[in-house]
C-alpha cells in the first residue's frame, strides 16, 4: 500500500521532469502555443487545462449549498451547505500541487502539462491530473472495524481540451478512480469514467460553462448519479468568479465522480460557486 501510494503521486513528477529535461535538448519550435482555452482552473467540477502559473499561490473557495428540492424548510439549499477550502502552488510552469479540505474530504493533488495545443501543429492540449481523497463522511460509529486506508480514493485524470475559437473550448477526461471501501457490495472497488465538458464565451466578461461525467461500471442497484452540472463564469478584473448549478454536492474528484446523489430529473441540484483569489 505505502509503494503503492509513493508511486501514484511520484509517476507525474518523474513524467514531467522527463519532458522537462527533453524539451531542454530539443530545438526550439517557433510556433505559437494556444493559450486561454479556459479562463478557470475548473470548468466546473472537472479540472480544466489551465494552470497556475510558477510561483503563483491560489487561495480557492468552493461552495456547494443544500439541494434546492428542500424547498422552504431548508431556505431552498441556504441551511445545508459543503464548502471547501483549498490552496493551489505552481511550483513551476507546467506544474501544481494542491491541499483542500471540505466537510466531506481532504483532497491532496497534482497537475502538470503534458503537450499544450500548438496553432497550425498538434491539436490539442493534454494535462494529467492525480489527486489523494480522505473520506471524511465514513463514521466508525457506523463501521466499527473501520481502518485509515479504508477512506483513501486514488483519482488519476487525462484531460484533454481544444480551443476551437475564441468563443469555444471543449474538453474531454478519461478518468480512473480506486476507493479503498465502496458501500455496495457488488460495486467494484477500481472503477471508470469519461468526462465532458466546455466553455462559451458570449459575452465579453461571461462565458457559459458545462461539464458532465458518465461512469462506465457503475453497479447496477447503485443509488449514486451521474454529476451535470451547468454554469456562468464572470471575469472580473483578472479573477474569475463562477457560479452555477450542479447535482453533486461533493467537490473533490472522488466525491463527484464516484458518490453523486442529486438527479435533475427530481429537481434535487445544488447551487453553489467557486471564488479564487491569486497571490
């Protein structure tokens, strides 16, 4: 288990210094990178290409109110929240790391640029994302055999984004995901998903935002849901405030890849938004 943990977080560390060290030999391309494809670190959940920038510290408040199907008595969401504090380092160009702590998980993460999107070259732009979840919803109460390794989830992500135009991005997230305890006995314990999800900029400051994640061996009498989850983002003086809905009321990759509860059919979907600050 400790190799196995050492391994998940040392792989993109030793992928990205291999390119790193390669790109120091090769000869220099005079074409142009693509850049912006999104203005956000997060499309809304899943992580977008962008990256924060060397030696730049974001301070990230993520806030998902209550379900909105609670209606009055719970003030439509207001009284039942998950707000998530975290913090992104960019240790270099083409690197983060990050630690976030919500009501429902710890998060500890990396991402790092695998190939940028090159104008009249390569089409695309790739990044890979690993992230660490501990589950802070699992209560000994309930499980009293409960070990620490029971609440890890491993996450590691492929995203895949192209700028089509100033207007639009699109992105694409091959997605895998090992949770060390599942709730379901017939649930697999390392499971699989694909992510979508795009940008439109129509105004000048604004851009619709929509991302969605489909589980592809989710078990068959599972109560969990797909996450959709569909939004604005404000640019504001070099910021970006985002607001949106969503059906996941969990923000880490575990929790809204793999224990999404809220189905937009029922009207059971969580307002919420995501304020970054950079320092």
């Amino acid at each position: 288990m400790k190799n196995f943990i050492l391994l998940f977080f040392l792989f993109p560390l030793l992928t990205f210094s291999q390119t790193d060290l390669l790109s120091g030999v090769e000869t220099p391309s005079a074409k142009e990178k693509v850049t912006s494809a999104f203005k956000a670190l997060k499309i809304v959940n899943l992580e977008s290409t962008k990256l924060a920038a060397k030696g730049d510290l974001y301070f990230v408040v993520a806030h998902r109110f209550g379900s909105i199907k609670d209606g009055f008595e719970g003030f439509y969401g207001l009284d039942n929240a998950n707000t998530q504090i975290k913090f992104i380092y960019g240790l270099k160009n083409g690197l983060n790391v990050s630690a976030a702590r919500s009501e429902f998980a710890y998060d500890f993460a990396t991402k790092y640029m695998l190939f940028p999107q090159i104008k009249d070259g390569f089409p695309v732009t790739i990044a890979g994302f690993n992230s660490l979840s501990i589950n802070n919803t699992l209560k000994e109460s309930l499980y009293p055999k409960l070990q620490f390794k029971d609440r890890l989830t491993y996450v590691a992500q492929l995203l895949i984004s192209r700028k089509f135009s100033e207007k639009l991005s699109l992105e694409i997230v091959p997605s895998f995901f090992h949770q060390n305890f599942v709730d379901d006995v017939d649930q697999s314990n390392s499971q699989y998903a694909i992510g979508f999800g795009g940008r439109y900029k129509f105004a000048k400051r604004w851009s619709l935002n929509m991302d969605y994640a489909a589980h592809l061996n989710r078990a068959p009498n599972s109560l969990y849901k797909n996450p959709l989850s569909i939004g604005f983002d404000l640019e504001t003086g070099g910021h970006v405030f985002q607001m949106h809905f969503t059906s996941s009321q969990a923000i880490d990759e575990a929790g809204y890849l793999g224990r999404t509860t809220g189905d937009w059919t029922k009207g059971d979907i969580f307002f919420g938004f995501n304020l970054a600050r950079v320092f």
